[in-house]
C-alpha cells in the first residue's frame, strides 16, 4: 500500500518528440530526491494516449530501471483495446512495477455491467495489483460507487482507485462505501485533483495523485509529513501555495502543456515539449505560470 504522495510524472521529450531519457532520468531524480512516496508514468499527464506500445514498453523499462526500486512505481496501463491493456499491464508488472493504473474506457459511454466486464477481464488476466482510474472529464463515464465495491469485493488484485473528480464528496463517499465497506480488503483511495490532498486524508482517503507534484514535489512531501506529525501551521502554509498554484491548470486547455511547462521552468534542465499535436506555450502563458509560481512562493 502507498500513503501519501504519488507523483503523475510528465513524460520528457526532445524537441523532435522523441522520448528524452535523460532529461527523464533528472526528473525521476528531482522527484525521488524531493520525496515523493510513488511515482505513476504514462498517466493523463505522462501523455499515454500519445504513444504506441512499443513506445510505452520501451519507457516503461527505463522508467523503473531508472527509479531503481527507491519508491514504488506505478504504469498507467489503460486504452480501449483489451487485449493491449492486458498485455501492456502483464508486461509492466513483469518488468517490477507495483501495480497498474487503468482508466475506464473512453469514446462510448459504457454502462455499469459493461464496465465491470472489462476490468474482471483484465484483473483474471493480469497478474499483478490493479488500481481503477476513474476520470469522466476525460471519459464521459463516471463510475459508481457500487461497481467500485463490487469490483474490489470480487478480485483481490484491484487494490485502489485514482478518483480524479472535482468534488471530494464523490471520493469520500468511494472512501466511506468501500475502503471503510470492505475493511478486510486494505483498498486505497486517491484524490487526483492536488487542492483536495488534505481533505483526502482527513475523510481518510490515502494521499493524491496530483500533477502539481511534477513541479513542486517537496512542498506536497513536507505538507504529508506535518499532517502525519500535526504540524498546523505547515499544512496552511503548504496548502495555501498549492490553492494558488492551482491556478497553472487554467494556463493552457488542455493542461497538461502547462503542468509541464511549469516543470521545466524549476531548473532541471529539461523541455516543454508535448506529442503531437500540442504546440508549446506562448511567451504570455509562460509569463502567467511564472507570476503563479512567484506568488505561491512569496506566501510565508
């Protein structure tokens, strides 16, 4: 089980949108060296939907070559062909990842029976942990609380879910209905939205799995740490500069070119390129993420 903060990584590339393994290598380093308690590649932010499987199976490799077993390492693994899922995830839990992150799938808004189709047959051909991404600002589908708790109820390798909603009344009552419904179960919840870390935890929730950490892992590893240790005047402190570094997601749509862009602008030396067909910034939008940055840092 993982606690904490898990780490979206960006994925780095080259200007000719090759993948960038040292410029990855410096940001996993960045990342564990700030402490981090996980990292998850090839999620929303690591730009999955841009790569192929050859691609993907080539960083994978590196990816957990480089992490080296410093913090345990999930792959999003999801897609709307099964049998490449499946594959993909057995690949990734074979190369020594602690599990896979599988969105529902996306294009056709799957009913719940369907749903809970596809993610049986990937957890009885995959073996390994198993963790639900549940993101309908990118699926169209969210799913319900009953066929999370039947899916963790019936398959002891689903372990947890990224629950990326905009509302912790939705994640907390995923916490309430299944992690606390099935206590024999040790099922984990994660917030994906950064600002709702802390309420996470205090609904008891497990941690976030948050983009922003791509930019400032330490300030999310040091508000994890003064919740652990009850240090009030840190988690405000540390919560009011994330409530204004929200504001990066609102740079670019989508957001993932500003969350990256934000990245490289804290001096590891690597660049803001995305796949195709995501142009870079503009010199206003890097203006606005570098007035967030600056007045994130300026709160004392």
């Amino acid at each position: 089980m993982i606690k904490g903060i898990i780490t979206p990584s960006i994925t780095v590339f080259n200007k000719d949108r090759t993948i960038d393994y040292k410029g990855n290598e410096r940001h996993i380093n960045y990342l564990i060296d700030s402490g981090v308690n996980g990292i998850l590649f090839l999620g929303s932010i690591g730009e999955f939907f841009a790569m192929g499987m050859d691609e993907k199976k080539d960083f994978i490799s590196f990816a957990l070559e480089t992490v080296a077993g410093r913090v345990p390492v999930l792959i999003g693994t999801g897609g709307t062909v099964i049998g490449e899922v499946i594959e993909l995830s057995q690949y990734a839990v074979e190369k020594g990842a602690h599990g896979v992150a599988v969105i529902t799938p996306y294009f056709f808004q799957f009913n719940q029976e369907t749903l809970y189709n596809y993610y049986k047959m990937i957890a009885e051909n995959v073996e390994g942990n198993i963790y639900l991404y549940n993101f309908p600002d990118r699926t169209g589908v969210n799913m319900p609380v009953e066929l999370i708790y039947q899916l963790a109820r019936d398959f002891d390798n689903i372990k947890g879910i990224k629950d990326t909603m905009d509302s912790i009344s939705n994640t907390r009552e995923i916490i309430t209905q299944v992690k606390e419904g099935l206590p024999e179960k040790d099922f984990v919840v994660y917030a994906g939205f950064d600002e709702y870390f802390l309420p996470n935890l205090l609904a008891g929730g497990d941690g976030l799995i948050g983009g922003l950490s791509n930019v400032v892992p330490a300030l999310f590893a040091e508000l994890y740490q003064a919740y652990v240790g009850g240090d009030f005047n840190t988690i405000a402190r540390n919560s009011k500069k994330i409530g204004i570094l929200m504001e990066i997601y609102k740079v670019s749509q989508p957001f993932f070119p500003a969350i990256k862009q934000a990245a490289a602008l804290m001096g590891t030396g690597i660049e803001a390129v995305c796949k195709e067909p995501i142009k870079a910034l503009n010199n206003n939008q890097i203006g606005r993420i570098k007035e967030i940055i600056r007045r994130a840092e300026s709160v004392l």
